[in-house]
C-alpha cells in the first residue's frame, strides 16, 4: 500500500495526531487555553439587594424587623405609622435606650448587632440577632434614623438610599429611635412590581402589629394608616391586651390556660387564653402563637392547636387562641428561618403533648361549666365534672310515649301527659299542676335537683311569684349552689319541636339545639366505651344487606377490624355489597343502609395517612349523627331534663360533632338590651 501522509520537511514543526496527544501536553495545553474564570464575587451593594429580598420582601417585614428592634431596645412605648399600604412611607418612633453616634454608623452595615454578646447561637434572648433587618431596609429603600440615647445632649441622624451610606450628622431628636422608610424598593424595581395593592399591603403590616402587640402587652402600642388610629393601645396586662385586639366576641368566650411541665433542661409552661368552640374563624389569623416573647406561626404549635380542637370545632374552621409558651433557651432554635417565624423544637413531641393535653383538658368540660358560650365571659375554671355512664334502659309499657333516647334513662311508668305543662284553655282556669319545674324534675330520679322558677296555681311555666323578681328556690336556698351544680337550669318547654327553653339558677336563659346536644352525647359514648375496649353492639334480627359502589364496599371491608371496636359489625356479600350483622347499641335502632353510605363518604374523604385515632374519630361523629334524636321530635319533660343532666356531665358537650353550638346562654342583661331596656 501507498503511504498517502506527505513527507515532513526538518523545518516543519511535528503535528501530533490528536488521538496521540500526551496527557503533559493536554494539560499544558488546556492551561495556556483557560476562559476567564465564570464565578465571581458580588460588590456589596448587589449583595445587600439580594439579602433584601430575603429578609424584606413586603412592607411588613420591613415593619415587623423595626418593631422588633425597638422592643429588644427597651421600648415602653411604640408608634407605627404607615402611608401608601406601606410602600411610600413607613415611621417607628419608640422611647427605647437609643444610638449614640458611633452605634449609629455601625447599625446600617452588614451583620452588625448589639444582640450577641458572644459567639453563641444557641441562647438567643432577644427578637433579633442577624444584624441583616437595616442594611437590607436600606438597600432596597430610602432610609433615615435619627437616634438620641436616653442619657445623650442631642441626637444624631444617618440616611441610607439604595444601599449608600450618608454620614452622622447631629440632629433634633427625643430620647428613643425615629425610624422612616420611603418608597420601599425604589432600587429593586422589579421586586416592586410584585407588591400588591396599598391597601392588601397595610392589612398586611396590620397583622404584623397586632401580633407583636399580644407578644408583648407591657408595651404601649398605636398604628396609624393613612392617617386613620387602626388602634392605641396603652401598656396593660394579658387579658384586656388579648380581649383588645381578638375583639368583643371573642373575649367574651375567653379561657384561662395555664399548664407546667417540668424538662430535662427547665420546665415548659404554656399560659394564655383559648376561646369556646362556638367562637372560630375561616382563617388561622386569630391565633397569637409566642414562644419565649417572639410571635412565630410555627406549624408544631399550630398543629398541636388543630388537634385539641379537632373533636369540638367543625372542619375547615379554626380556633381563636392566644398562648405563650416559655421554655429555656437552649430547648429551641431561633436561627432557622430568615424571618425568625419558625423555630425548631429540640423536643417538638413534648411540645405538642403539653398543648394538646392543656387545651384538650379545658376543652373537655361539660355543658355549661368550663366551656362558655358566645357572649359568656369568664376568667375563671370551674372544677371538671367527671363523665356520667350512658347506659340507658327501656321504660315500662304505658310509661313516656316517645321512643327511649340513647343515652337516657328516664323514671319509668311517669306519663309524659303529667310531665308537660299544658298552654291551652285549660291554662286559663288554674288546672295546670301544682308542682313546678324544679318538683316534677324532682320525681324522675334526678337528684338535688336544679332552682328554677316554679308554677303554682294558674301561674304559667317560667312565672315568678307576686311581689317577687326572683325564683322561689332563690328564696328557700344559695343560688349559687344550685348554678354551678346545673348550669343548664331546667327544662320549662320545647319549642318547633327542635328547641328546648330551659331556665337556670342565677336567671339565664338557656336555648338548646336538641339534635346537635344529643349528638354529642351519642358521639361520647360511643368513643368512651371503644376506649374502653370496645363499643358494644346489637346484632340484628335480620342482617341488611347494603349495595354499594365497589370502591366504597372495599373501603368499608378494608376498614371492617375498626369498624368491629366501634361496635359496627360488617362482612362482604358479594361484589358491591355489604352485609350488616351488627350495630352499635348506643344508635338505638337507625337504618343500616344511610348508615353504612355516610360512614364510606366519610373513609372516602380520609387521608390515608391520617392516624387511626382521628379516622374513628370522624367515623363516630358520622354514627353519632344517625344514633341522634332528630329536629322535629316531641320530648316529653322527663326526657329534656335528662338530656340537660347528661350535657352537664359529658365531655366537650357544648359542640356537636360538627363544630356546631349545642346551647345558647342569654343573660338578663342580653335580653334587657335586645328589648330596649339599656
């Protein structure tokens, strides 16, 4: 073969074939041939702009990092005032301990904080310590401080804009801090794009206040938008600061929690107040989360909330709270999130037992003790009334007309026709019983029972005595007594055949939601005696057979060993169909097939991860509702006192299993009021 490579002459220089090429000389050549180098280090102004964005990405930031600072400055008294939603303009003044002018120059660089005596992360006792909030405000705004020390001649001023540093210039100034802030992100246009509108932007900065405002009530507070006072309030304890700022209604329904748990490292102590089920909001914004004097939005704590309130408030709404948790230092990180709204717990489980346990335990009393209603309010807790059993027994032939309550146990042979005041003619000529209330409730088994006022003669149910504004059993004995030991009063008639009016010692009147009570009533005992190791059941005399949508029926049999320890007893029949051999003895006698659907709507609508507990829990509320008296149901006497007793010695009985309010409390003074007597 002809070789085709032409000669090489001596003077050529060697021409390597590139599948020869040396590893020496490939990297001899890739040295001589390196591109400038693609990384490269930021100034300083780019970096300020990136890390605001970071720290201040609204008005509210810029307005909560300020806030914080005077506080952890010794602040007595803080005024916020802000225009344009915030955008234009924001002004803090405060009487903390001041800047001289040194400090001053210092407090706008990077990283620079009077927060951190040491190095040490760990125990972080102030709200800030990153030394970012200021640098990052000027960076992306126009900034002016003017500071005075509270021992100083005179004050000093510095101006930042757009990351610039203007000099300290002596100023005129009180003691304190003067914070103003105008057209935030004037140098970051496109982050400015991105604001909402003036108005979303101040509610926004609103929240932030409100919520620094709860966290520390010591300290005197006044915001200001568009000239407007939104509030001013002055220095003042937890309670009117809560009540304040949560608004009428829900001071109203105000409870005291207070819970100790000792630690390793210290105790843990939540404090604060909690509100009634019957008080809850579509959003979580009502809730004053503070840990250690910060107001975070922490999802351990918001969860542990959630949780307590599950079984009492309805689904989708949220609880109004305001709580304080203090524990040492060194149990929690503050160093996790670049707003310092999240902390990481060293123990979160402790944390969530010891919030779920208080609330749970206040959120179980009974009717008309622990748990006020809407419009009731109290500081103080009443002592735990322990759960009744509700067992209940089917009353003699002849006895009350209307089928037995589950959960009841009316006195038998008392014929409900002796037992209901009669309104008609009859009334007219003095024919009504001679009893009141409080005698016939008396026979029917219900011990010391409830001061109402009586009936005699021709007087009406509720009439009072001549010459008398107060209940005959008011007279005979302490009042006081008889309300705390049946706040729910007694029984004087049922209205549209759903309400019952009922009357207490101390003269409120009480309205009842008959359906929603004794759903509740069902729900715990059903889930007190699957606790118990099971709820009991009835088989049936005939099993019902209940067709269902395949995926449903699978759902069902999937879930059968469950359904088994709530005393619902299940087995397949066939594709799409269920076979019903047992039901729980405390639904009475329901229908199997209405039943059997609503519980696979609600398996349906489970999350799977869900814990076990919670699914039955939903599942007993869905059985509750079937094993309930209905609106439109005559109650006799007997059977409306004995729901009263029962509400008044059941867990969490002033919500049904949906959230919904099961009675409502009116005092003379609210009824005076909607009559125009005040």
């Amino acid at each position: 073969m002809t070789d085709a490579t032409p000669p090489r002459s001596d003077s050529e220089p060697a021409r390597q074939n590139p599948l020869r090429f040396g590893p020496a000389h490939h990297d001899a050549e890739i040295m001589t041939r390196q591109p400038a180098s693609r990384i490269r280090v930021l100034p300083e102004h780019t970096v300020n702009r990136i890390a605001a964005g970071e720290v201040i990405e609204r008005p509210a930031a810029a307005v909560k990092e300020i806030v914080e600072n005077a506080l952890d400055a010794g602040a007595r008294r803080i005024s916020v005032v802000l225009m344009g939603g915030g955008i234009d303009r924001i002004e803090v003044t405060d009487d903390g301990s001041g800047m001289t002018a040194e400090e001053l120059g210092l407090c706008v660089l990077r990283h620079a904080t009077s927060k951190l005596a040491d190095d040490n992360l760990i125990r972080i006792d102030t709200l800030g310590f990153r030394g970012e909030a200021l640098p990052s405000i000027g960076a992306a705004a126009r900034l002016e401080i003017t500071s005075r020390p509270r021992d100083g001649d005179h004050a000093n001023a510095i101006t930042v804009e757009g990351g610039t540093v203007g000099p300290v210039v002596p100023a005129a100034g009180a003691p304190g801090t003067r914070i103003v802030v105008r057209d935030l992100f004037f140098a970051t246009p496109a982050r400015r794009k991105f604001l909402k509108n003036p108005r979303t932007e101040a509610e926004h900065a609103e929240a932030v206040v409100r919520r620094l405002a709860m966290a520390s009530p010591g300290t005197a507070f006044r915001l200001e938008n568009e000239g407007r006072v939104v509030f001013d309030l002055p220095a003042q304890e937890r309670a009117p600061r809560v009540a304040a700022l949560l608004g009428a209604e829900a001071a109203g329904a105000m409870l005291p929690v207070r819970e100790v748990r000792q630690g390793p490292a210290g105790d843990m102590v939540l404090s604060g107040y909690m509100c009634a089920p019957a008080i809850s909001r579509m959003t979580a914004a009502a809730q004053g989360l503070v840990v250690n004097g910060r107001p975070v939005a922490d999802p351990v704590l918001k969860t542990a909330v959630r949780v307590a309130y599950r079984d009492v408030i309805a689904h989708g709404r949220h609880p109004v709270v305001a709580l304080w948790l203090d524990l040492p230092p060194e149990e929690l990180d503050v160093n996790v999130h670049p707003a310092k709204t999240e902390l990481r717990f060293r123990d979160p489980a402790a944390v969530r037992s010891l919030v779920i346990g208080a609330l749970g335990r206040i959120l179980a009393g009974a009717a008309g003790t622990d748990v006020p209603g809407p419009g009731v309010s109290t500081f103080g807790l009443t002592e735990h009334r322990p759960a009744l059993n509700l067992a209940w027994s089917r009353p003699a032939r002849g006895g009350i007309r209307a089928l037995p309550l589950p959960g009841f146990s009316p006195t038998q042979g008392v014929s409900e026709a002796t037992l209901v005041p009669s309104y008609g003619p009859e009334a007219a000529s003095g024919s009504l019983p001679s009893g009141g209330v409080a005698d016939q409730a008396a026979g029917l088994g219900l011990a010391a029972s409830p001061a109402a006022r009586t009936v005699t003669g021709s007087l009406g149910p509720g009439s009072v005595a001549p010459g008398s504004d107060r209940p005959r059993s008011d007279r005979d004995g302490p009042a006081e007594r008889q309300a705390a030991e049946y706040p729910l009063g007694a029984a004087v008639a049922q209205v549209l055949d759903t309400y019952i009016i009922a009357v207490a010692a101390d003269g409120n009147l009480i309205l009842v939601d008959q359906h929603a009570a004794h759903e509740r009533l069902t729900h715990e005992a059903i889930r007190t005696r699957m606790l118990d190791g099971g709820a009991p059941s009835q088989p049936l005399l005939l099993p019902a057979v209940v067709d269902l949508p395949e995926a449903d029926a699978n759902r069902l049999l999937a879930r059968a060993e469950e359904l088994a320890r709530l005393g619902l007893e299940i087995e397949s029949f066939g594709p799409g169909a269920i076979l019903v051999r047992a039901l729980p003895t405390a639904l009475g006698a329901p229908e199997a097939a209405p039943l059997i659907r609503d519980i696979a709507d609600e398996l349906a609508e489970l999350d799977e991860t869900m814990a076990l507990s919670a699914r039955l829990d939903a599942v007993i509320a869905r059985m509750a509702c079937h094993g309930s008296i209905r609106a439109g149901r005559r109650l006799g006497q007997a059977e409306m006192d004995a729901l009263l007793r029962q509400m008044e010695a059941t867990p969490r009985a002033a919500t049904c299993s949906h959230g919904r309010p099961t009675f409502l409390r009116l005092s003379k003074a609210e009824i005076e009021t909607m009559f125009g007597r005040r």
